[in-house]
C-alpha cells in the first residue's frame, strides 16, 4: 500500500529541476509511473514526493529536425509504436516498443522513464543505440547533451546528476540505404535478450553494419569490435565470424544468470540473433 505522498506539478524543465534540488532523495520524477510507482508500492524505493513533469508540454513532442528524430521524455511506449515518423525514421524502435511487454504499460510508460531507469531488461535503448542517438539532460545549469552509449552505466545506474531529468531524447536517421531490424527472446513478457541490427549491403556483402545487444548483462551496448569485423563480408561468413566471437561477446556482455535464462544461453541465442537480425535488416534493404 502507497504511503501518503506530496504531489508537485512544474510547468517547466527548470520548475522541475528546482524541485528536484530542494527535496533531493526524497523527491522522485513521475512521468508514467509503471516502474516506480510498482517500487514505491513494495518499499524497494523510498520517495516522500512525487514530481510530476506530465504538465510541461515539450516532454510530449514527436519532431523531425534536419533529419533527426526528437522524441520528448514523456511520450508513451504506444506512440511510438504508432507514430507514422517513428515508424519511417526508426522502425526497430517502433518494433521494439510494439512488443514491450503488454498493452497496458505501453499506454503507461514512457521513452523517458524507460532510459532513465535503466532496468536490464528492456527493449527500446537497445533499439535506440543502432542510431546513434543521444538524450538531453535538464538541470539548474541549464541542459547538455550526452550520448545514450554514455547515458548507460550499469544496472538501474546512469549519467544523471542529481538534479537532472531526462529532456529529450535525440535520434538521428540512419545513413542513406542502411536499414534496421530488432529481434527478441522473452519470457512472462520481459525480455531474455534484444538484439538490433542496422546495415547497407551490396553484391551479397555487408558494406556497414551497426549492432546492439540488450537484456543479457547489466546494460545494453554497442558491438562496434564486431561491426568491424563483418564489415566486407557475405552474410555467411558473416555467421562464421560472429560464432568465432563469442568469448570475446561473453567478456563484453557480461551475461547473468537470472530468472529469464542461463548466462550460457543468453550468450548462445546472442550469436543467433545478431544473424536472424542482421539477415532481416539485409532483408528490408533487399
């Protein structure tokens, strides 16, 4: 049962940082509220106030600026899924979130509570780190901008500073003739793995290839050393590749041995789902 709670409702990004300052750990951002009130409820999180930034209208914009994608903190995991720009722009994210875990937490949640809280088992920073992306971070210094594959820094942990909530977030579009897929493993509708794929091919070989990988360790994360790697190579040799690499994903990965599946099974289907995705994202440039 919820204790009793202090409500604040800024109207602005400063408004809610300030609140953030002056009740510091006491005080949490509510946005959708389907993570942290669940918390609050089991006392696995303490908060004494609540600062909700539902009102401050620029957290709920869906824009594309000179061929990036500007998503506010505050649009839901459904939006997403059905934002024709999303879905133009960035259809692995739009993937991703149209099979986040059920039709109620994606009408709940939101992109920004999603990032900020950094659970291990997640889908849309996987998605998202294909693109490049970035978020921007408010605080009483005013805003700055940090990359998502910094914003990650372990399990529930990120470049937040206290005083800081999550802005905006900043996706740039894919370069000219690379596509993008998102595959997953899940049970009792979280996910055991995520694996984004974004690549250009031509003659049967991959030109450029960008690969992400979540929900097997403690943060999700770029295979840029693989990348490298299958650059040049057919699809097939590309298979054999990413089998030779598994110790070396292993050792990146970090996998963990939880109620989803084995550390060892996740780094398994991990070799396979880099090539189901990379395949599908090959499949759509075709």
């Amino acid at each position: 049962m919820l204790s009793s709670l202090k409500l604040l409702q800024p109207s602005t990004v400063a408004e809610a940082s300030q609140a953030l300052a002056e009740h510091g750990e006491n005080a949490r951002i509510y946005a959708g509220g389907a993570e942290l009130l669940l918390l609050v409820r089991h006392g696995l999180v303490a908060a004494e106030v609540l600062i909700d930034i539902k009102k401050i209208d620029r957290l709920h914009r869906i824009q594309l600026q000179d061929g990036t994608l500007r998503v506010g903190a505050c649009v839901t995991h459904h939006a997403l899924e059905n934002d024709p720009l999303v879905r133009e722009h960035a259809p692995a994210l739009a993937s991703a979130e149209s099979q986040l875990a059920n039709v109620r937490v994606r009408s709940q949640g939101t992109l920004g509570g999603n990032l900020a809280f950094n659970d291990p088992h997640s889908d849309p920073g996987t998605a998202l780190l294909v693109h490049n992306p970035a978020v921007i971070l408010g605080g009483a210094g005013g805003e700055r901008r940090v990359p998502l594959s910094e914003f990650f820094i372990d399990m529930y942990a990120t470049a937040l500073r206290p005083g800081e909530l999550l802005v905006e977030v900043e996706i740039p579009r894919l370069p000219v003739g690379m596509n993008s897929a998102y595959r997953r493993l899940h049970r009792y509708q979280r996910p055991t793995l995520g694996v984004a794929a974004a690549a250009r091919a031509a003659g049967g070989a991959i030109e450029e290839a960008r690969l992400a990988v979540g929900c097997v360790g403690p943060k999700a994360q770029r295979l840029t050393d693989l990348e490298g790697k299958i650059k040049g190579a057919k699809l097939s040799d590309a298979r054999r590749i990413v089998k030779e690499e598994r110790k070396r994903l292993g050792n990146l990965l970090q996998p963990v041995d939880d109620l989803m599946g084995s550390a060892e099974y996740k780094l398994y289907m991990t070799g396979v789902m880099i090539c189901e995705a990379l395949e599908a994202a090959n499949g759509a440039a075709a």
